[in-house]
C-alpha cells in the first residue's frame, strides 16, 4: 500500500528482483502486488522503500511443512508407533526423571494404563539456575533402561547441540522444548540427527513461527515431526498458560504434519488435565502428552500439574473410550480441504 | 511484604480499619498478613503506605458467584429450558436479524436440527459506526415472531440502558456482550430486570473480573447468570480471538454457574467451529452458542465465521452423540471439589 | 486470497456490490483487490465466499479522525485551555473524589505545581461491586466547587448515559474510561453533548479500534476529541499494565487528535510515574494525566500508584523544564507526513 | 493457601525441608507462609500438596542480578567504553553485515555522528529457513576491520556456544538474542567467556525471568551484563512489537545493572525510533541500540526499521541534547530505593 506518486520506484525495485508488480489504483492508496518466487523478495525491503505504508505478507514462508505442497497428512513411525493415523498416541511420566525408582515406578503405571511412551526430563531448563537442572546423563539411562522394563518408547528433551549425540543414543524420538523453538542452530542440528523429533510451540509463538520451525529440521532432510501445542503466554494469569486447542484445527488445516497436545503444561494445574485432555481428543489431536508421577507432592519439578496414578488412570479411560467412540461413529472434528 | 522497620505504621493501617494484622519475618523481607473482612481492606490502600514493596490479593472479591459459598452446581431455568442439568444447550442462530426472512429461514434450520434457543443481535456491536448497526426494535419483533413460530427460545443482546426494558419484552434471555462485560452501570440494571442473563467473558477480561462482573448482576438481585466463553484476545492473529477452553474447566472450580462455550466469535473462521465444538462439549460445558446463516456468502455480520445450514447440522449430531456417550459412560471431564 | 478456480463467484460478489474486483494471479493463489468505498464491503462477507482462504483490510474505516483527510494537528480546546498546540498539558488530582477537603486539598496541590486540569473520580468503574463507588453526584459538585476554588479546568469520568447530563453541568471535559472505549452507546451519547470529550484506550483496544471509538463521537457532530493512552493489558504482571508510548507516535502519524499519557494508571506504581512522565513528553504527548493524592496511604482507590504531594512538585518541575527545552532547541520527535 | 484440615501435611513437608512454617488463619482459609532458604523449597512442590489451592512465590529467585543485595548500580566497562556512567551510550550500524563496503559506510556513518558502538550481525536468527542467514565468520571479520577503522566498539550476536569462540575474538560484546534469552546452554556459556554480554528481553519474557536469565550468565563469574528493552509480544499489530520502556523503570528498581533500549526492533517503524529513543533517554536509559543502514530500501534485513544516515545524525543529535540537559538540570527519572 502507498501514497502519493511514488510508486515508480516501488515497482522498479521489485522488477529488479525479478518480480512481477501489479498495480490497484485506490482513491486514497495504491497497492502493489508482488508476484513470483517469495524467497527473492528477502532482497527487496518493501516496507523501506520511499511512499510505502506497509507490506502485507499473503503467501507462507514454509513449504515442506504446508499441507498445500502435501495435500495427504503424514502419519509418523517412532520405532514402530504411529502417529497421525488417527489413534491418539499418549505420552506419559514423570517432568523430571529424579531416581531409578521414580521413574521405573512412573513407568509402570503408564504401561499399565495404556499409554505408548514414557516421557521424562533427564536435561531441564529452569528459568532460575538455582532450580533443579536434571540428571543428565545418568536420566538418559534410566530412561532406556525403564524402556527395556516396559516396552515403551522413550521421548526426552534435549536441550543443546551437544546433548543431541547422547539424548538420539537413549531416546526413540527428541523433544524440542518452548524455549528452544527458535533456537535455530539446535534445529538444524535436530534436523540432521535421523531420529524423528517433537516440536513443542514457543511461550509466545504464533502458528506460522511454529511451522517455520519445522521447516528448519525438515530442511535439513528429517521429515519426521510431530508439532506440540502446550499452551500459549497470556494475560490470563489463573492457569500458567492459555492452552489453545485452536491450534490443533489450525495445523491440522495448514500442515500434514500429526499434532499432539499437552494439558500438563498448557494449564499448569492437575485439577485441568482431566477436561483439556478430553477436550484434545475431540478436537482431533492425535495424541497427548501428560505428566503423572507416582507421587506429586514430592516430585522435584511441575508437581502442580502432574497427576497422581489414579488420576492418570482415569483419563487414560476416558481418552480410549472417547476416541473409539468417535472413531467407530464417524465423528470427524476437522474436515480437510 | 516489605522492607526495612516499617512494619509498625503497617500493622497499625491494618488494625484501625478493624483488620487482624500477622507478621512474618524473613531474612531480607517481612511478610504481613491481613485476616478479616475484605471489604473494609479498601479502606487501606497497602501498597501505598511507606515500606511497603508489594501485596498479593488471596481471597476472592466475588462471593454470591462462588463455588466456596454455594457447592453445589446452579441450573438456570430460562422459559422452561434448564442450562446445566447435565445435557449441552445450543443456542444457534445468524450473527444479526437482517431481515424477516432471514430470521425465519435460520430459525427454522436451527429448530430442525435439535436446538433449545434461537440466537440473533437487533442491536450490534460494531468496531466501526459506519458498519451495519442493526435492525433494533424492527430486529427483536422478528425474534419474537420467528419464537412463536418454532417454539425456540430467544436470546440476544442488549447494548445499552434504554433498550433493557424493550429487549426483555421480547427475549427470553439478556446477553450481555464482551465489550460490555465491565459496563457496570448496565450490569447493575440487567441485574433488576428479573430475565436469565448470558454474560460473555471480555475481550481480555481476566476469569476474576468475569466472575466480579456476574457478582454486579447477582448482587442486584438476579441469581440466573450463564457464562458464556467466546475467546481472548492475545498476540496470535490467525484466529480472531483464542478460545480459551480451559475457563471451562476454570470456571467450574470456581464457581457453581453454568457457562458454555462460543467456538464461532472464539475462532473466527467457520472450519474450526466443529472441532471446538466437540473439544466444548469433552470439556463440559454446558452448552454452545453457534452462528448459522442460511447464506453465510450473504451475511451482513461475521459471514466467515457462520456455519451454513449443512455444517451446521454435521456439528448438531456430532455434540449430541458425544454428550449422549459421555453421560451413559459415564465420563466426567471436571471433578468438582 | 484464494484457491482453486473459484474466483469468479468472488468477483461477481464483488461487482453485485458495485466494487471494482482485480485479479493477481501467483502461481499457489489468485489475490482479489477490490476498490471503492468500503462502507460497500459491509454487504459482502468475503471470507465466506467458496474459495476464499482469507481477506485482509487495507483501508481503514475511520475518516474524520485521521490524519489523511485532516493532515493539519488539531488543537482542542477546553475552556480556554488549549491541548495540542506544543506545549504539554497537565490533568493532576486523586483517582477519585473522597471528600471536600481531601478534594480541595489535592486541588490547591495540583495548582500550585502548575496543573491546568483537575481530574478525580465522581463516579467509578470498579471490578468488584464491594468496592467504593464513588461519591456520584455530591462529588461533581465538590469538583465545581474546586474549579471555583482555583481556576483549574474539571475532566472527570462519565459511566453511564443518564450521568451525562449531570456530569456535563459540572466540569469542563468529559472522560470515557478504559473499560468504557466500546460502549457505543456512551460514545454516541457523548458526541452530542457538546462538551470536549477524553477518550481512553481500552484495556486490550488495538489503536485502530481506539481511532474507531473516536470516529463515533465524532460522527456525532463533536470533533473535540483527545485521546489517552493509560497502558494495554499483557503478560506482564510486574506493573499493572503495560504502559504503550509508541502508541503517542503511532497516533500523531494516523491521526489529527491530540494525545496524552496516563502512567499512573499505565505503570500502577507511583515510583514509575516520573520517569514515564519524562518519556511520555519527550516522545511528544500532548500532556500528562497524572493521580496525585494529599495522602496516598489513605487513598480509598489507586493509592499505589497516587503521588505524593512532594513526588508530584518533581515531577512537574522536571517536565516543565524538559518540555521548554525541546521547544527552545526545536527537538522535534515525530515528522509528520 | 488452603482449605480444610489438611494444614498439617503441608506444615510437615515443608518442616521436613528444614524451612519454617506459620499459620494465618482465615474464616475461609488458611494461609501457610514458608520463610527461609529458597533453594530448599525446590524440593517441596507445594502447590502439589493435598489442600493447597494455590502457592505465591514472594522473594525472587535471582540473587546476583538484584538490587537487594547490590544496592549501587553497576557501570559496566567494555574495551574502555562506561555503560552505565550516567552519559548513554549509542550502539549503531545495519542490522546485518551484508558486505565489507556496506558496513565500512555504515561504520563511517555511526562513527561521525558520535555513536560509541557499531552493532551488525554476522549470525542471523530468521524465522524462516529461506530467509538470509548472515554472513558468518566473514561478517565477523569485516566487523572487526571497521573497529580498526573507526575506533567503535563492536558488539554482534552469538547464536550457538560453537560460535562464541569465533565471536569473542572479533567483537568487544556478545550480544545474546531475544529468541535466545532463555536458551540457558548459550546463557552458561557466555558467562564463562569473559566478555562482556548484552542480554536482549526475549519475546514475551516476563522481566522477571529476564533477570534469572542474567543471573545463568552471572552466576558463571561473568558480572558484566547489560540489559537490552527491545519491545514484547502483544495484541497489537501496528507495531512490530510494543516497546515496554516502563521496564527501564523497572529494572532500575529491581537490579543494578545498565539497561538500554531498542527503539528499532521495539517499533519495527523507522518513523517511530526517534520518538521513542528520546523517550527511553528521558525514562533513564544507559543507552539505546538503534539501525542505520547507508540505504535502508536496499538492506537485506530489517529495511522498515532502519534509519537513513539523515535521520539517524537527527536522532543522534536529540538524544546528545537531551541526555545533557538532564544532567545539566539534574532531572532525575528514576528514585533509587
């Protein structure tokens, strides 16, 4: 959009580019329409340009990610459980991994009541360096060992480029934790790692940023992710994030890519895990991530929001009754295309 | 909590507004803790007095709302038909009369396809004063009429003082909107009109101020408020607002009044209204407020986020048989308590 | 924006409105321009077109307040006091009338320093129905009688229709509080009373919605308009809200209306009030609303974020300097056009 | 907080982490306030107690970073340059390194106009994979030719820990990014590297959590932080994100180390940075960060926001003025203590 006659040099710029320029003659505004390859307009700077108000951006950045380039949604094989092949996987434990028996302990209730992976922290980031930061290494092995005890997979967080080596050995598939969305170099390098990762969505990321991050491992030759929403950064302070369960309809509609969901986080409070997981599944999420821990009111990190066992058991219920339902009705929350 | 040897002055402001006033005592700050009516807390403004770094509010403003005060969960009655007995309301309809024949055409696929309430604004809301206003009187006559047609209830909104009297007339039902959700003076009066109240949460109005602001109704003497969520506003600009599910979950806690969810203004986008749909109802909420449009191509107000008559059928079986399954399986997303 | 080859009942809509439709087509979508007066568009709901992935505003709606068809800055004036010609105003007193002395008191304060305007609560938008009220209409004549007292203009809140009438009476300036900003009714009414009005920025208003809420006032034949930005809500818990300065440079390039700052309300601590009151000036407000108390340790409402007799003298003495000497040195700090 | 009978638990567990207990009791609650070491409460996850409905967390978990036991301010010293002296300094230049000639023009630029700092970055943090990525170690190479050149610091970001090594040779400071604030691995490693940091807010970082992040970079024995403001996500879309100078007060109050200010990215409007970098000189800011490209329409990043050499002296001349009239005048923003 621009004003007076300034518009010469705006199309000028963007036919050096190699672009093609449309013009729409308003009474108070021209606007310009830039046509062609997205990447070359990176070299023009419209909004910088003399006369312009503002640039619009209409097309996405991200392409692998787009369900327009990839119309068929993808279903993804983490050591043989599939994801996005509209059976909601579960991904249950424990925030932190704290000791052996915590988390064999945690491990069995999950296998128990049903669940296809154990989650838990062996790095954490912590926004106080005072906080409990994880058992690193030693987590690692107790997570696979707890893997060799139950048959779960094992899906951990790792949390800089050099962990990555150590984490991709223990683990079946690599968290990517809000923190480090945008953490570009650790996901190039999760790119390149083989293993199929997990990307959780930034503290404050929109969706679009979201879908950019997966560009950036699936760029570098890893198609296999699963996109995470666990609750966004608002005003609202009574829950510790906004779980926004609109993102599971809106990735499902601009990407092919499976979507899982966690009310741990997303709401910060066990009394809400209940509901919001239920919540998910109707929406069409295809899976969910939730701390249990055997104990919470001695857990080292998230108890608030991790649940007891029996708790645990009674979602794990709802969530399987819930989704053969709708499976066997034919109730399909997100109609595609 | 403050600093320093201040602590008298604060503890003598305390105790002459009749306060109780305890004192403990860390290594680098006291805490003071003020027991006793809340109300006569505003007599003393704290933070103000010197010494004093911050104060934390830790019971709530709101009482006649409360769960604490009244346990056991509120079913309101309007003209007959219960919100919160256990089995999802829909209040369905276009976003504005446009005309009687709209009206009547909307009402009758609403009718048809199982809902309690026939929704439609006489009076708008609009961001602009050059966008289209409404019908008014003109606008609520057709309600009635397209009432007595099809035996559904009717709810719509009322924007100002004046129109009270003539909106109560001819609705079975007063909402009132998210701009107007701390329009206190029309709070007060909505509170002695005697009709069952629909109260949308603000735009980025807090679950506290919400449930202050049916305190303004219920305080005039009008116990029969329904919370009605319809998304946030937050930083994310693919949907209109976020639709904030777990004030669901929220809500239930805290207080004993019905609420259900609006997915059409919560997401903005017509294709995300039957996943939120289903993610309200797994939530438990009480009911769901849909727009529908025989046209939505031809709508006069929020065309892109009205159903059309067919989709809107699709979301109708789809909520009945998920609230039907739950109830028989007896699956409860919120353990109150 | 759209896809797919339905373009053709997109621009048939478009021309059925009698708006001009112009087709770019890129090689992902087809991008529809559409040109005319927008009041037009009102009738077509373009995202509910088959086809239509999204629509994006280019023009805006508001015209007699902004700057494209009034380039030249208005100056208002109040009573003979005139805002927006250069030299910053101030509007000082307590959030709200308490009583005839402490009104008095805060009045002789405010003069003193050098205020033009006195500002104080009659009657007061509250979260919480416990909370005080304000003293109503006993308390606009206490406002009179202070502007007797000392010359100082009166701007003080109005919350309902029926209050216009009085509250017009009695003081110079009319305010439309933050909670007020789409209370359409109110602004309407308020447009033809023919007093200047203060229009507040709601908590979480866009500044286009805010230069909306001013084009109904003054769609109603009142062009004496000045806005108030008082701080928007965020994450941010640390201050109160999150006081929005850019907001006084983003107003000065869309509109003609004059701008003030409120940091005591944008900040809700009184230690941040002076430096906010320093950037505000020196980012080129037009003046400054500021709640000074004679006591703030007794303040029924607001104490935390009221100055102290002794912090308000600072304060004024420093912007007084500050803004003579950007005037002197011709330190302009924003270039219009 | 709590309800019931079951104090006595929660009293026992946090009596078990050697921490004291006290009791206030309310008619609807029971508050339970925990003194002693905070670390120690790491271990018992309150809120995850039976009975407790909610935990306030009072003292702040950042020792180093505060005020409280750093009372004076803190002048950081980099390569002889005083940030925090009480005479701001200015950081200036691209905001990427695009080519030798590009930066020696903009470093002539930013040197002749009085700037203290050249800032360009050689790693860039897109959101898009597609978009320029920097030139890298070249860019830093070029960086530090123009130092010599021109005798300016050189301050650029570091993304990655492999890339710190590479950056501390070629640059007097390493600025950590927005995106990255919480990226603690990088955080650790910056503190043991022995130069000075400039800690950029992230996104939507609390200033809360900006300070712990300060304390992972101090707690390394690294002391020389500086703080960047370069604006927070929020609801509004004019602005590319809103520049929260109250946070300058803010930071002052809680901590003793230099704060400065990033009109560029904080506004994302070229028109905006001159108003809002006087602002942040009269909030009290240390410094500002601003880009100045020799043709902003040509740059490869950031256009919109970058200033032409012609307003960039404009700039640079205001912000001489005014930060020296203020001293001259002893207008002091902020009150310490």
């Amino acid at each position: 959009m621009q004003r007076q006659n300034k518009s010469k040099g705006v199309i000028e710029a963007i036919n050096e580019a190699g672009l093609e320029a449309k013009v729409m003659e308003g009474s108070q505004q021209k606007i310009v329409g830039v046509i062609g390859d997205k990447t070359r307009l990176a070299a023009v700077p419209v909004d910088a340009l003399p006369g312009v108000e503002t640039s619009i951006s209409i097309s996405k950045s991200y392409k692998l990610a787009s369900r327009e380039f990839h119309p068929q949604s993808s279903i993804i094989d983490v050591a043989g459980v599939k994801i996005g092949d509209g059976t909601p996987v579960v991904m249950a434990g424990p925030c932190a991994v704290e000791s052996k028996e915590q988390l064999f302990e945690a491990a069995d209730i999950v296998k128990a009541a049903g669940a296809q992976f154990l989650r838990g922290g062996a790095y954490k980031p912590r926004t106080s360096p005072y906080s409990f930061q994880g058992l690193e290494d030693e987590g690692l092995k107790y997570l696979a060992e707890a893997r060799e005890r139950t048959g779960l997979r094992v899906v951990t967080e790792v949390t800089t480029v050099e962990a990555i080596e150590g984490v991709a050995k223990y683990a079946d598939m690599l968290q990517v934790g809000a923190r480090n969305m945008q953490n570009f170099g650790l996901l190039k390098e999760v790119g390149k790692c083989g293993k199929p990762v997990l990307l959780k969505r930034g503290l404050a990321a929109t969706i679009d940023e979201w879908l950019n991050a997966a560009e950036y491992i699936m760029n570098e030759g890893n198609p296999n992710v699963v996109l995470c929403e666990r609750g966004i950064r608002t005003y609202e302070t009574y829950t510790r994030n906004t779980l926004d369960l609109s993102a599971v309809a809106a990735v499902k509609h601009l990407s092919h890519l499976p979507i899982i969901v966690d009310p741990s986080h997303g709401t910060g409070k066990w009394r809400m895990v209940k509901p919001m997981a239920f919540a998910a599944i109707a929406a069409g999420a295809d899976g969910l991530m939730i701390e249990v821990h055997p104990n919470p009111a001695k857990a080292l990190s998230d108890g608030p929001q991790s649940l007891t066992p029996e708790n645990y058991r009674e979602v794990m219920s709802g969530i399987k009754k819930l989704s053969a339902f709708m499976k066997e009705e034919n109730i399909v929350p997100m109609t595609i295309g």
